[in-house]
C-alpha cells in the first residue's frame, strides 16, 4: 500500500513532501514561523465563518495559509495575498467516498474541470471499468492521466475483474496483478469486493485476494443480510455503498460496516438511507457518488448536489459537510485531507448559504482552481493509443438475435432510480419457436454481444421497464464488462445499432426504422469521450432525448442500459454468456 493512507494527521512532512530531507526542514520551519505569526502568510482569508468539522460548530475566524497547507485558525493579520470573506462560510473540500470515474464519459482532466468547480478536493475512484477492459495498464493510464490534476485523486485496485465468471471482460485482474497494483502510488485499498457469492462459497481465489495487504476493502453486497451478511463482512470488508433500503443499511452499520451512503445519476438512495444518520451513527456514515454522467455533473453536481439534496432532506448542514469531509477521509486515512485545521492541506470550499451550499470559489492546495462554477485551469491529460480502438465484434447476421421462447419464460424487470431488478415470469409474444418484443405489453428482446475477444457471444432475453415504442439503442457502456448491450422493439433495428457502435468505436447509438437517428462516440477503451466537457454533456443530452423520443419515460434510458448486464446486482440479467439469476 502507499504512503497515502499511512500517516494520521496533517503534519506528517516526509510522507506528504516529495523533496530532500533539507528542504523540508526549511519548509516546516517556514510552516512554524507563519503558524506563529512571525512571517506573513501567501494567503490570509479574512472574515471568514469557517465549518469546523471537528467540533461540529461554525468559527467565525481567519485563516491563513502558506505553502498550499493551513497553517493555523484565528487572529492572523498579514499574507502576501488576502481574500475578504465577508462573512461567508468556508469548508474543507468536498470527498467523494467511492466513484467510477469512467462513469462520467470523461478523459481524467475533463472530469477534474466537471467536479472541482463543484468544490470536489478529493476522490477514490475504484477505475474497475477500465480495467475490465485494458486491465492494469488501463489502471496506470488513469493515474498517468490525474496526476498534474488540482483534485487529489487516490485509488482502490479492482478486486473482481471480470466481476464474475458469467461475464466475458476484456481483461482479468489476477490475484499477482492486484498485488501489482496495491503497491503503486496514491492507492488506499481493495477495490469493491462485487463477487459476494464467491465470498460465500468460499472461493479460494477470493481468499487470496482478501489476504493481500490492504488497511480498507471495499465492500459490495446489495441485498445481503443475515448470517450472510456477517460472514461476508467478517472475510474482511470494511464499506458498503449497495444499500438501497433502510433495514439493509442499518444492519450492515450495526455489523461494523462503514455505510456510504449513494446518490448517483442511476442510483439515487439517499432519501431512503437517510434516516440512518442520527447522533449515534453518522460517524459511520459517508456520502459516494459512485457513477455521475457528465450531463449530472454540469446540471446537477457531485458531492455538494448530495449535501443539498441532504440537508434539503432535514440534515443539519455542518454535519452533512462533516459525512462529507472528515469521516470520508479518516475512513480511507487521506493524509492532511477533511478538515480546515493546522497542518492541512488547504483545500478549501467558500459560498454563502449554510443550508444551499453552491461554490463561489474553490482552493485547492491554496490556489485558486474554480470559481462560481467555472474551472480556472486548463491542464490536459495525453491518452494513450492503447486504449484506442477496442471494440470488435463477430459479424451478426439476421438470426444472431433469434431468441428461443417458451411459455412461460424467465425475463428481466428494469426498476427506474435502482441498479437492482427483477426476476420475473412472463408469456412472451411467441413467433413460431421465437420469443418476439411486445411494444403493448412493455417487454422487449434485450441483447448482449461481445466484444472484446471475438468470441461470438450473444446472450438474449426478455426486459420489461424501457418503455421503448420504436426502434432500438445500443451501448459499449456495459458495466462492469463492457460488452454492447442493446435493447429494442425489432431484431433489425437492434443489429443496425449495435454495428453503428462498433463502427464509432465505442459508445452509444439510437436507430429507428432502419435510420441511426443519434450517435456518441466514446473511443477511449469504448467508453470515454476524447472531447471536452460540454461537448459530451451536449452530445450525451441530446442521445439521451432521442431515446425517450422512441417512447420510453425513464430519465436516463441510456444510463439504465449500461447495468443491465451486471452480473453481481440483483436479481436478473442477461449478460453476453445469456439470461441469468441471482435468485
């Protein structure tokens, strides 16, 4: 594991400080001299009303700063550089406890430019979706990608790739490739342990993995309870974010869980969840995105939406700031991240609402790097040829899709707002031997095809939940393994979206009658945008009408398709090996 988690406080200089031993004593002598008030400061800000997450109270104080950390809370006078509050508030800068940034559609610094102005300081991203399709090399790019970033950008190294073996991925994370990767820089775990039922039935190849050193192992077991529960959390998880009803994230908090608690663009729990939070349990309690398009980030947010949307919900707004900040950051040891206080990194939040919290101005490192919603940076991250031109498919022909049918059949039921489904019976539209859509009755064929080793694979079922009335979208964006998966009203407009997204390399497509009535390409590992920021938020918005144009009344048909091959969530799906339970 890295230096990053290992040090326990703000002031741990030769872990933080990448210099010689001489220079950092001149550093922290500096540091004393400031923090003393003997020398100005860079930067004094004035007048300020400082959230101190540590006491659960609101200062009105000073803050100075000196070489990108704080160097003390009170009566400073004199910096280099001032800034008048005027009694605005100030906080730590905002922690995202578990994202996929991949799910953003997003090249690393066009990601940076959607979340720092939201007052993002911190992520850990698990980059699970890249490495499902280029492996640990995929993995370094990422961090290659983040490293010139103002936003701390920490890791955890996937430990389910592919997730399972019911799904074909591009690449296998091994138990010598998470080694591999556990011992490069900023990484502070294991990534989300997604194969819960391995972990239950006692796969060696899973207890090899848990055996590898890791202070934090993120955990991922939506809907399980009971002695499984203490089972599973007793293997050596220590986070859960799948919680999507009360009960399930109470008895994992009880088991000693540390409960994340998720809004997403897809996956929204946090009203649900939120009754959790009282004054004995918010301490065990953090908020994660885990997967925000860049359309969620523009319009919406990231963690400061999630804090709105808490408090807006009846959470006292500096303890929503503290689940937001210090416990993410002490959960995962972030060195010198989660608080304004003495030592630490000066990142740092300014607005004027305590309970409508939108960012005026953000510091990172005590630079100014956003302000009112705009980046102040323009840095860009190379991407590397490797990850260009990844998707290959057999050719299909006209009988790929036929689907074998009988009466009844299992199917899947899409739940709008929830990655989890239904398994479900049906007497499906028969066509001879064929199993057919039904526009009247909402069920519709849904196909999963292959493409990363040319294998050929198709794995075909039944969905109920997309309400399409015409045509067919097709989607590289297939977590965890990526394959294409489409869903549709007929076979032919479902073959021509699906070879529209191979001939883009990637991303998303709508057809209908025939036509591809809209396009996103996403080249990158087939899925992420090579372009900037506004143009995929445009691009990604008006795919996304077209496809509730076809009929269908979900918000985000497009971010519904992309789980609906997932092998490891509950309760069916069909995934490029065919239709399959967890039930």
């Amino acid at each position: 594991m890295s230096d990053a988690g290992e040090a326990e406080n703000g002031l741990a200089w030769r872990v933080i400080e990448e210099r010689g031993e001489v220079a950092v004593v001149e550093r922290w002598r500096r540091f004393l001299r400031v923090a003393r008030g003997e020398e100005p400061g860079d930067l004094l800000i004035r007048n300020s009303r400082m959230i101190n997450v540590a006491s659960n109270e609101v200062e009105d104080t000073n803050v100075q700063l000196v070489d990108g950390r704080i160097a003390g809370v009170g009566d400073y006078q004199e910096a280099k550089e001032e800034i008048d509050a005027a009694g605005a508030y100030l906080a730590p800068a905002f922690i995202d406890g578990h994202v996929h940034v991949e799910s953003s559609l997003l090249w690393m610094d066009q990601f940076a430019k959607a979340v720092v102005p939201c007052g993002t300081g911190a992520i850990v991203t698990d980059p699970h979706e890249i490495a499902n399709v280029a492996g640990l090399d995929g993995i370094r790019a990422l961090m290659s990608a983040s490293e010139a970033l103002p936003v701390s950008m920490f890791f955890t190294i996937p430990s389910c790739v592919p997730a399972s073996p019911f799904e074909t991925a591009g690449a296998e994370m091994t138990t010598e490739a998470i080694a591999e990767g556990l011992a490069l820089p900023r990484v502070v775990g294991l990534g989300e342990m997604m194969n819960f039922p391995g972990v239950l039935a006692g796969d060696e190849s899973i207890f090899e993995r848990l055996q590898l050193h890791a202070s934090r192992r993120d955990g991922h077991a939506p809907g399980v309870t009971g002695n499984d529960l203490n089972a599973y959390a007793g293997s050596g998880m220590t986070s859960d974010h799948e919680s999507t009803a009360l009960d399930e994230a109470r008895e994992k908090l009880r088991r000693g869980l540390m409960i994340m608690i998720r809004e997403g663009s897809t996956e929204h729990n946090l009203v649900d969840l939120l009754p959790l939070v009282t004054d004995d349990t918010y301490p065990r309690c953090c908020f994660a995105s885990d997967d925000r398009d860049c359309a969620t980030l523009m319009h919406d947010g990231h963690i400061d939406a999630v804090i709105r949307k808490a408090v807006a919900n009846g959470l006292d707004p500096v303890r929503a700031i503290r689940m937001a900040t210090l416990h993410t950051a002490e959960y995962w040891r972030l060195t010198g991240h989660g608080m304004i206080a003495p030592g630490y990194e000066a990142n740092i939040v300014l607005f004027q609402q305590l309970d409508d919290i939108r960012p005026e101005l953000v510091l990172y490192q005590g630079r100014r790097v956003a302000e009112n919603g705009r980046a102040l940076f323009d840095i860009s991250a190379p991407i590397p040829d490797s990850l260009l031109d990844t998707v290959r498919i057999q050719p299909l022909v006209d009988s790929s899709l036929a689907l074998s049918g009988s009466s009844p059949m299992d199917a899947v039921e899409a739940i709008p707002g929830q990655i989890v489904t239904r398994k479900i019976s049906v007497e499906p539209r028969l066509e001879g031997s064929l199993a057919v859509s039904d526009v009247d009755r909402d069920l519709l064929k849904i196909a999963t095809v292959e493409r990363h080793h040319l294998t050929g694979n198709v794995g075909l079922g039944l969905i109920r939940g997309f309400g399409l009335k015409r045509g067919a979208l097709a989607t590289s964006i297939a977590h965890d393994a990526h394959n294409i998966v489409c869903v549709g009203t007929n076979d032919a407009d479902m073959l021509a979206a699906i070879n529209a997204v191979v001939e883009i390399g990637g991303g998303l497509a709508a057809c209908d009658d025939g036509e591809i009535r809209g396009r996103l390409a996403l080249p990158v590992a087939g899925i992420l945008s090579d372009q900037p920021l506004a143009t995929v938020t445009r691009d990604y918005e008006a795919i996304e009408a077209i496809a509730r144009s076809f009929g269908s009344g979900v918000p985000s048909p497009f971010g519904l398709l992309s789980f609906m091959a997932l092998s490891v969530i509950p309760e069916a799906r069909v995934t490029d090996q065919g239709f399959m339970s967890l039930v």
